[in-house]
C-alpha cells in the first residue's frame, strides 16, 4: 500500500514477470562534466584515506577518529549527493558509488558511516519530499557540519516497518509533536546530530480535492487511525537518550544506537511531507539506499580480499 504506483522501468520488476529487459542493465553514457567531477575529487579523497584513515586502528578500537570526520567533511564526502546550490558536490550516482567503493575498499565502517546521512539520514527525506525552508535550513548543516541518521526500526519491530509503536501526538497549542517511544539499530544514532524520524501520529481522515488526507488530532483524540509520518529530529532536544551503543563484530567502527524518546517535542515545521506518508517515504529511501549504496559498499569490500599486501 505504501508503493502508490510503478515510477519508471525496472529490470527485476521485468525478471519478476518472466520479461526481463536487459538493455535496462547497460550504463547509459556518462556526461564529459560528470566524469571530470570524478577525475577531481578521485585523487583528493585517495590521499585523504591513504595518509589520514588507518583501517587497522578503525577495526583495533571500534571507533573512527573524529580527524577523519572533520577531514572528510572538510572535502565535502558527507555532502556528495545533496545539490550545489544547498553546499554539496552535486555528485551523480555514478560517482557516488564510485566515492563508497574506494572508501570501502580502504575502511568498509568508514563507507557505512559516510553512506547513512546520504542515503537515509535526513539529507534524501528532505530533497524528495520536504520543502524549500527544510532544504535550506539543514542541507548546508549535513553537507558540511552535522552528521545525520534514520530511526525506523524498534525493538519488537525490525522488517516490520508498519507497526512500529512509537507515538507522536500534536498537542494543544498545534504547534509541537510529543514524541514517546524506542528506536533501535539507528546506525549513526550516537553521534548524529539530526535524525530522520519515522513515528505514528493519531490522525483525522479528510477528504480534499476528492482524495483522502490526514490532520493530526489535538492530544489524539477523535482520531480515526494512527498513521506514519516523518519528522527532522534534532537530537540535542531534551528528552532524547542515547540507551547504549550497540557492539557488532563484522563493522567494528560504526556507531549504532538504541535510542530512548521521553516526551521529545518536535515543532510542526519539522514534519517531512505530508502527514500519514512516513511509511512510503521509509521504504523510498530504503530503496535509494539499498539499491546504490550497499553493492557499491561491498564491491569495495570485496578489493580487499584481492589487493596485494
């Protein structure tokens, strides 16, 4: 119910079917201005990761340095998919893949750590469903200052997107959310500075311009179902506990958060699209991500099972 309809082509929708478009496989051709982006940046963030990020120490202590954040911010790597005109590179996909390969290939929780606020951090809500204020106000922070995360999963909902439990009530002076809940395995949680936040919020069904829309409820009351909305979380505002820092053998170096909201007020200006459109936002940038940034991530991975020591 979240997938509204079929946007564009796609080869495993055609393998699904039993019609499978390969020319849908073959890399379209690469403008000249795209590929000389890549031929700029290629050698920048080669000698950064060759001179600044030690692997071996990453996976000694589990923990990346904060040089390296401040470093890699400082060439623009947190900011490659978010547009020019709001302080990032502006990088194709291509390019992007290109840019989480080579990190990965050096330091696959240091690609991980750079690929969350790029894909489903707050960056991707904000530039395909948020407005221009949003886009102005925080594009330039995660581009450039701010590290960003996604708390979707819960801890007795993991793949079950749909019933996550936490509650964000509008309350009565309409101008503030209420947040109470738990997310868990928020990779980036611990040292974000914002979240995108996907909780439910006791709505009213309205009908406008002849399709069906949802008003949140004042202290939820009346409401005729709760449905899942997105929110920028700001995650210095008081309420917000980091529970624990969760450990995982295979990427020694990420951070990843069980996270506690108690009475978190999030302002109304801070809701990602419409209300009752979380759950099909979720899924969308789950997708972006899945599909561009993890095979790029262990493609890179995998190098270094190959390289020469």
């Amino acid at each position: 119910e979240a997938r509204e309809r079929l946007a564009g082509q796609s080869f495993m929708v055609g393998l699904f079917a039993g019609r499978p478009d390969f020319s849908l496989l073959l890399m379209p051709e690469e403008p000249p201005e795209e590929k000389a982006a890549w031929k700029e940046f290629h050698p920048r963030l080669e000698a950064f990761l060759k001179t600044y990020v030690d692997p071996d120490e990453i996976e000694r202590t589990a923990k990346i340095p904060d040089s390296v954040f401040k470093g890699l911010f400082a060439i623009g790597a947190f900011g490659m998919k978010i547009p020019k005109e709001y302080g990032g590179l502006g990088f194709s996909y291509t390019n992007y893949g290109r840019a989480l390969m080579l990190m990965a290939s050096w330091s696959n929780a240091l690609a991980l750590t750079v690929a969350v606020p790029q894909s489903i951090g707050i960056a991707m809500p904000i530039l395909m469903f948020g407005n221009e204020e949003q886009r102005r106000t925080y594009l330039p922070l995660v581009a450039r200052e701010a590290v960003s995360a996604f708390a979707l999963t819960e801890p007795i909902t993991g793949s079950d997107a749909a019933n996550i439990a936490t509650e964000a009530i509008l309350d009565s002076t309409g101008k503030r959310f209420v947040v109470n809940g738990e997310k868990l395995w928020c990779t980036n949680g611990p040292i974000a500075r914002y979240v995108t936040l996907i909780a439910r919020v006791p709505a009213k069904r309205i009908q406008q311009n002849g399709q069906t829309m949802w008003e949140p409820a004042p202290n939820g009351k009346g409401a005729d179902e709760q449905v899942h909305t997105a929110f920028i979380l700001d995650m210095q505002t008081p309420g917000v506990i980091v529970r624990e820092r969760c450990q995982f053998e295979g990427c020694r170096g990420i951070e990843n958060a069980w996270i506690a909201l108690k009475n978190v007020r999030v302002p109304v200006e801070n809701v990602i699209g419409e209300i009752g459109k979380g759950l099909k936002y979720a899924l969308t940038i789950l997708n972006v991500g899945r599909a561009i940034s993890i095979p790029a991530i262990c493609l890179g991975m995998a190098k270094q099972a190959w390289q020469p020591t």
